[in-house]
C-alpha cells in the first residue's frame, strides 16, 4: 500500500523573493532606458509614458517568472515501510518501522523577525512616522520528521493553510498504514475521509 502526497509550496525566503525581486526588475530596466534611451526618444510625454508602461511589462513578467522558479514541488511518499520524500531532485528516505511522528513548528527565525519589525516600528514613531510591516516568518513553519525522537527537518512552508493541510494529510496516512500493518491500535480510518476540495486542499502538481 502507497500513498503519494505532490504539493505546491513556497517557504518564506520564496515569499521575500516574490515580493522584492520584481519591484527591483522594473526599476532596473527603467533606470537603463533613461540611461539609454532618453536622447532617442527625448525628455517628453511619450518618452515618460514608454518608461512607466515598460516597467509595469516588465514587472509582471517578473513575478510571473520568479513566482514560477522559487515555488517548492515536493513530492512525497509513504508506504509500510518508508517515507520518502523529494524536495528537488534528491529523494530523502527514512524507515517507517520505527517509532515516528510528524511535527509542525514556528519558524526559527520569528523571533528575530519580531525584534527586527519592533525596531523599526520604534523608529518610525520617533519620526513621526507611521510604518506598515507584513511580518514574514510569523506565518512560515517547520515540516518535521521525528525518527526516534530525532528531528529532520524536511520543508519549509509559508502559510498556515497550506503547512496545516499537508501536516494533517501526512498524519492520516501515517495513520492509516500504522494499522493497516498493526502498529497501532483504535480504529481503522481512511486518508480521504480526511480531507476534501475545501480550504484546507492542498495545490498539488500533476
């Protein structure tokens, strides 16, 4: 018996990159028409209209692609005797007969997040400022694999939804090939009761 789990993730550094990279992109390029193009076209409307609407192009066309390229295909699976999982091209493999279990933990860095947006939010007001920050790892967690007690860290997930479902889909195959194979006891349940095309879903990769 086999299940396999193909999600879509991003962890939070994926998330950072979606947002900043872009935003850089578009200006880059219009720094470089000006550089370049300005005595071609002139200092006028059309020249300033060519510019704003170039780096919009360009702007969209960055995140489409960046969005595309730091997105996590993790592909996993689990039998009676091993989970495995993919996170690129490397499958990692661990033994499923010994005691085992998987976690969902805060990411390590929330704490230096939240001292570094305190900071700055100290800053602002002392400037008469007031300053809008996203925290990022606030929402970010710890896929962990539990061999023995020993902890392997195998993603990281940027969103509650997303890390939550695919925390809970892995439970209810762990525990459902527990006592297919009599490792544990209660009764038998079946993974796809578990979950449904709601909220919770996970964007799995064909």
């Amino acid at each position: 018996m086999v299940f396999e789990i193909k999600a879509n993730t991003f962890s939070p550094d994926a998330i950072k990159a979606i947002k900043e990279q872009p935003r850089r992109w578009a200006y880059g390029w219009a720094a470089l028409q000006l550089c370049f193009m300005e005595e071609t076209l002139g200092a006028g409307e059309d020249f300033v209209l060519f510019i704003i609407g170039s780096a919009f192009i360009v702007y969209f066309l960055a995140k489409k692609l960046i969005t595309w390229s730091n997105k996590t295909r993790t592909h996993i699976v689990l039998d009676e005797d091993e989970f495995r999982i993919k996170d690129g091209r490397e499958w990692v493999c661990f033994g499923r007969r010994r005691n085992h279990s998987f976690a969902l933990h805060p990411h390590e860095n929330i704490r230096n997040e939240q001292r570094e947006l305190e900071h700055k939010r100290q800053q602002a007001a002392r400037e008469g400022e007031i300053m809008k920050i996203e925290p990022l790892y606030e929402d970010s967690f710890h896929l962990i694999y539990l061999d023995m007690g020993q902890p392997y860290y195998l993603i990281d997930i940027h969103g509650l939804r997303t890390a939550t479902a695919i925390h809970r889909r892995l439970q209810a195959c762990d525990a459902y090939l527990d006592q297919h194979i009599k490792m544990g006891s209660g009764q038998i349940i079946d993974p796809d009761d578990e979950w449904d095309d709601g909220p919770g879903d996970i964007d799995e990769w064909e």
